[in-house]
C-alpha cells in the first residue's frame, strides 16, 4: 500500500465512524433503532413543525417520540411551559430549561426540541453525545404564517420592540451551530412533505458508503475494499485510471417549492443550500461549509452579488462572472475549491498542486491558495504551467507576481495542450508519484477543471443566474432559457449541464469556440478529429485548446454512464488521435447542447458593436459567446451569455476591436485608457492593484516533457523539507 493510499485509509476510518450505526441499507423497513440507540434529534425555529414531524417520523419507523415540552419540561417543572415562562421571565427560562435538558437521558428516540434549546451549549453538547441534530430548515415566511395561525405572538427570549421575524434570524445562528443535517424545507411544503424529506436527509446521512465517486472510464465499478469519497476525489483530482471522477448516482433533484425559497437568497447562502446538497456532511459538516463558503464569496468579490445577471439587448442578458480577484469566472470556483481541499487533507503529507493554464486558471488557482494559513499553507504548493506565446500579458503579469516560497508559475515554450497533456502524464507515471511520494513525502494533485472541486462551485453560478432570472421577473420559475458559454475545456458548459440535471430549467447549453473549433465540429458532427490540426493563436486565448478534458464527463453523461465506450473512445483518440461517437449518440448530445464558431474578425466587430449601441464593453471571450448566440437562438426565450472575464485582461484586443490607436505599452496605462472608454462595467480594482505588484520576469521552460518534470522536483525541494 502507497503512502497516500494508506493515509486515505486511515482518514477515512475517521471520518466513516458514524456509518456503522446503520444497523440496515434498508433501514427504513426495520423496527430496530437505525442508530444503534443513539436518538435523531429534531431542531428548528417554533412552528417549525417539529413535534408533528416528530411524531409522523417516529411512527413510520416504530421508534419512541419525545417531545421536549411535554414530555421533558412540564414533568419535571409539575406546570406547564407558557406558565413557567410567566413565572421566571425570558432570561431565567433559558437557564432553566437548560439545566433540566442536561439531566435528560433516552435512547434509540425521536426527540422534538424546543425552539429554545439551541440557545443553551451546555445543554446542546449534552444532547449531542448520544443523539444527531437534525435542523428543520423552514422559510420565515411559512413559520410566521404558522405562528398566526397557532395565535403565538411572542417567543422565548423575543424582547420589547424586537420584532418575531427579527428574533427567527437571531436565532438561526444557533440552528447553524449545532446540526448535523439539514432538511432544507421548500416553500409552502406540508407538515408530511416535511416528514418524509426528514426520512430521506437521515437515510443519507447514515448510507455515505452510497455516496461515492467513480472514474469515467471504470465501468462505475470501485476498487476492492476502497470507497472513493468526495474527500478522496478533492485530494486525488484524477482517477488512477486516467479517467475523471463523477458521483456515482449522479446529482440530486431538486423541488420547486426549495428554488422558490432560493430566489430571495444572497449567493452565499444558495451556494451553501446547493452545495450541503452535492457534498456528504460526513466528508464536509454544513457549519464547515458554510464557513468555507461565506469566506469564498465575501469581500474578496467586488460587486455584493458576487455573478450579477444584467439585460444586454432584446432577449439577451450578461451573467458577469469576472468580479472575483482576478477577474475571470475561475475565482467562482477557485476561492472555494483551496479550502475544500485543506479540510480534506489527509495527515502527515504534503500536497503539489500541478496546474496548466490557458490563461485565467494560473492567477485563480495562485491566488485562492494563497488564502490558506497555518500548517495547510505550508503543507501546499502550486506549480503552474502556461504556453509563453498563449496567454495575454496581463494574464502573465497576474500570474507571475505571485512569488511567495510554495507557489510559483512558469512559461513553456509550447501550447496549453501540452502543458495539459504532461502534467496527465505525470498522474499516471507511478515511477515518478511513488518517487516524490517516498523521497520527498510529497503528493500530486490539481486544481484544473478536471478535479470534480473545481467543477462543482460553477453548478452554483448558473443556478444563481437562474434564480436572479425570476428574482427581476424576466421569467417564472419554470420557463426555459438558453445559455451560452465560451467553450474550450468544456468544464463551464459541463457545469451548466449538471445544474439542468438538478432541475434548473436550461433549455440548451450553447457551446460557443474560437477559430480552434474543435469543440463545434464535435458537437455538429460527432467526429472529435486532431489529425493535422495546430493550435492557432486567438485574441480569446482561454479557449485556445484543442483537446478538451471535460468533454469525458459530456460523452460518460450522455452515454448513460458506459465507461467502456468513453475508455474505447479515449484510447482511440491518444492513439489515432480522432475518435467518432456513435450516431445514436449525436442525437442524444445534440438535444442537450448546440454549438458555433466566431472567427477572429466577427469577435472584434461584435466588441465595437455592442460598445457603440450600449456603452457596454466585453472580453473578447463574451463577445464569441454574443456572436455565436446571436447566430443560434431562436429567440423564444432568453438567452443569457457567460462573461467569463474582465475586457481588461485582453487590453490590446480590446484596443483593435474599438479601432484605438496611439495605445500605451504599459498595461496600467493600458487599463485606464479602457475604462475610460467603457461606460460599463466598471474598471476592476483588484486586477490593476496586482499589477502594480508585478514581478521583473519569469523564466520559460523548453517543451520537454523531462524538463517539466525536473521543474516539479525543484518546485517540491525549494517548498518542502526533505524526508530523511
């Protein structure tokens, strides 16, 4: 067993403690306890429905219900609650009723807490110890129209002049403190409704071993005696077997009634809704991530939105995605995905993050690893790959001012596909991973989109952008729109995909390419051909890629999970370098997502275009995505294009595009001359504050595979201290 096999092991032994409390996969048609006599607890705000839940769930699986005021409080008390409550006042109720639940002891029940209880810790932690808190998570607007209805006007602890709905959001930080699992409650759902997603959220808690991840190329089988977790996949990034990895049983769906209640969020707290939903709370706790989320998209964003939704022209809109540090859709992902990858790490080894970019992934991965601290900043390093000629010299300079000891970026004297194609190449070279693994104590992982952590955050901005949909009341929930994507390694479109599979109602995804058309040839012709085919320079250098890793995980999804086929196919394309997907299959694809192309002069024209009709001023990235959409809706419903980075980033394109001349050769001069040319949007801060940072240089690699490798060695012996 390997060093990082090994370790895995172990920490999943940590963390799978609570699995064997199942006492059944099919726990819900036995009579025994399912935790092995510990007791589910029920925890929510008042009119919640917990008593009624409680009762309803205890029924169905023949368990003992305890409702804490009736059953609890008033014994012990010898009166009733509203009586004590009178008695003592709010202050002394609080402690009262903590003391008494403290003393409290039961087994193998379904206990119904009070509204209250949450707010006394000593008694929560008491609780704790033998029982899982269940957080009945219910909108304000259901519990007040409960409350009215119960005729109950003031709660416990609610003082004078403090509003109930202002004492329910005091108290959800205490809710939050202390769940295990939450049962996110839609809009307008019924007591039973309530109930039986209660059954389900406990029955995935306790099956996590049925919440797996499999290789695209595995035939959805897993190795021997190993579950493969989401923390496992965060670590690895690539399967073992050169596959990428996808959740076994695919994504939840998600009910109506639950987005409704999501159009009045913040994008932080839908992303935390979303992600509880797509991320086992054993491999990630709901209050870790939330945290994790929270710092993700705070301050750091620099519009409060984090992906604003704006109307462009006629049935257009614009989902800006570049307001993040360094101004390109790759921070959606990349300040979240660092701190999944912390809380997973395993013990006592170290971790490289090796990542090629086209352009906008370097300073995104550089800059959200960065965030970490302590012992985790320590124990990562990030080396980034970038062909010298591919990206633009605001995303060199973005890059190359990050100098700090564990994470640097370098030039090779090539393409992106090969900077792709080698660090793939070191993932399967078990000489070289056991190696730096034994020698160094250090272990290879990514943050390219090829690692389902990176994937997985953009879900939440195409469902966000939905939701802002219906929030402005440009559609109703229900109603269909289109979206389309600059396309190159297929992850954002990919990511679109998935938000439909959970029941965003996306009609079809858009894939929209440079005069490297790969892409749009595929998904026209189901022929994925490389023979003879260079990659050629664009002014929309992110999608410059020819062989797109993402579109694994289309092929795996529309195939319905033949892993042999994507094997078959795969293998074909590294051999002969051209694969065909099977007919019935094109049509399947082709009723999911369209695709176009822009040449090089369409671009620029629909920069200036859109800039003289609007003021508005995009990337030439967006503006591929404007050209193709334009070409390909039908107008039936909006269409939403995804900016996926600042106009300033490609400056000098920008300049040709609005026919500019006499341009300064410096890029801050640069920035400010377009700002002043834009009505909208705004200059990016954060992006001029790094350049003003930039470094004096970088050095370039030659395009030599043993070359890149030399470099990751040397990356690991400046970072780390040498294992003896």
């Amino acid at each position: 067993m390997g060093l990082l096999s090994a370790i895995q092991l172990s920490s999943r032994t940590t963390r799978c403690h609570l699995c064997q409390l199942s006492t059944s996969k099919s726990w819900f048609s036995t009579k025994s306890a399912p935790l092995g006599g510990k007791n589910i607890l029920l925890m929510g705000p008042p009119g919640a429905g917990k008593t009624t839940v409680g009762k309803i769930v205890a029924n169905k699986l023949g368990l003992p219900a305890v409702d804490v005021d009736d059953d609890v409080l008033e014994p012990a008390w010898k009166m009733p609650v509203a009586a004590k409550l009178a008695e003592v006042g709010g202050r002394r109720f609080l402690e009262e009723e903590g003391q008494t639940l403290s003393n409290f002891s039961a087994s193998g029940c379904i206990v119904s807490l009070t509204g209250s209880n949450p707010l006394h810790g000593e008694a929560m932690q008491h609780l704790k110890q033998n029982g899982v808190v269940v957080y009945l998570d219910v909108d304000s607007r259901d519990i007040m129209e409960r409350l009215g209805r119960m005729k109950v006007n003031r709660i416990v602890g609610q003082e004078n002049g403090v509003s109930m709905r202002d004492i329910l959001l005091y108290r959800k930080q205490f809710y939050e403190k202390w769940l295990d699992v939450r049962v996110f409650c839609g809009l307008g759902d019924a007591v039973e409704e309530v109930a039986e997603k209660f059954l389900r959220a406990v029955e995935r808690y306790l099956e996590h071993d049925e919440e797996t991840y499999v290789s695209t190329r595995s035939g959805g089988s897993e190795l021997p005696n190993r579950k493969t977790y989401f923390s496992d996949v965060v670590i690895e990034g690539l399967a073992a077997d050169g596959g990428l990895y996808v959740p076994k049983k695919g994504f939840p769906n998600v009910p109506k009634g639950e987005w409704l209640r999501l159009i009045s969020m913040s994008y932080p707290e839908r992303a935390s809704v979303l992600l509880e939903k797509c991320i086992h709370p054993l491999d990630v706790s709901p209050l870790d991530l939330r945290s994790m989320v929270f710092k993700a998209y705070g301050d750091n964003f620099s519009s409060d939105k984090v992906a604003p939704v704006k109307h462009l022209v006629q049935n257009q809109y614009i989902q800006e995605l570049f307001h993040g540090p360094t101004a390109s859709f790759k921070d959606l992902a990349l300040q979240l995905m660092p701190q999944l990858f912390a809380h997973c790490l395993p013990p006592m080894c170290n971790f490289l993050i090796l990542v090629a970019t086209s352009g906008d992934t370097g300073s995104a991965v550089l800059s959200g690893f960065s965030q970490l601290s302590g012992a985790d900043r320590h124990r990562t390093g990030v080396l980034v790959f970038f062909p010298e000629e591919g990206v633009s010299e605001v995303q060199k300079l973005q890059m190359t001012s990050f100098r700090e000891g564990n994470a640097r970026a370098v030039s090779v004297l090539s393409d992106f596909d090969f900077c792709q194609k080698s660090i793939k190449k070191m993932f399967g070279e078990s000489g070289l991973t056991g190696h730096l693994a034994v020698e160094y104590g250090t272990v290879l992982s990514t943050a390219n989109s090829i690692n389902w952590a990176r994937l997985l955050p953009q879900v939440v901005y195409h469902s966000s952008c939905y939701l802002d949909l219906c929030r402005d009341g440009v559609i109703n929930f229900g109603d269909p729109v289109d979206v389309c994507i600059p396309t190159g390694n297929f992850g954002n479109a990919m990511s679109a995909l998935y938000a439909k599979q959970m029941c965003i109602p996306i009609r079809k995804v858009i894939c929209a390419s440079n005069h490297n058309r790969v892409v749009s040839d595929f998904i026209t012709t189901g022929q994925y051909d490389l023979q003879g085919r260079p990659l050629l320079l664009s002014h929309s250098p992110a999608i410059d890629i020819l062989k797109s890793s993402n579109l694994e995980r289309f092929i795996h999804h529309v195939s319905g999970g033949n892993s042999r086929l994507v094997d078959d196919l795969f293998a074909h394309l590294d051999a002969q370098k051209r694969f065909q997907l099977p007919e019935r299959l094109l049509g399947r694809m082709q009723q999911e997502v369209q695709a176009g192309w822009c040449s090089e002069e369409d671009c620029l024209a629909a920069v200036q275009e859109l800039h003289t009709l609007t003021g508005y001023l995009m990337d030439t990235h967006t503006a591929v995505a404007k050209v193709v959409a334009d070409r390909l809706q039908d107008g039936s419903c909006p269409t939403v294009l995804c900016s996926t980075a600042h106009y300033g980033k490609f400056a000098p394109a920008v300049f040709k595009a609005l026919r500019i001349q006499n341009v300064s050769l410096d890029p801050m001069k640069q920035l400010e001359q377009l700002e002043a040319a834009a009505s909208e949007p705004a200059a990016h801060g954060k992006m001029m504050k790094c350049l003003r940072q930039r470094g004096s240089g970088h050095r370039a690699l030659q395009a030599d595979y043993s070359v890149l490798v030399e470099e990751v060695e040397s990356m690991i012996q400046d970072s780390f201290l040498k294992v003896s």
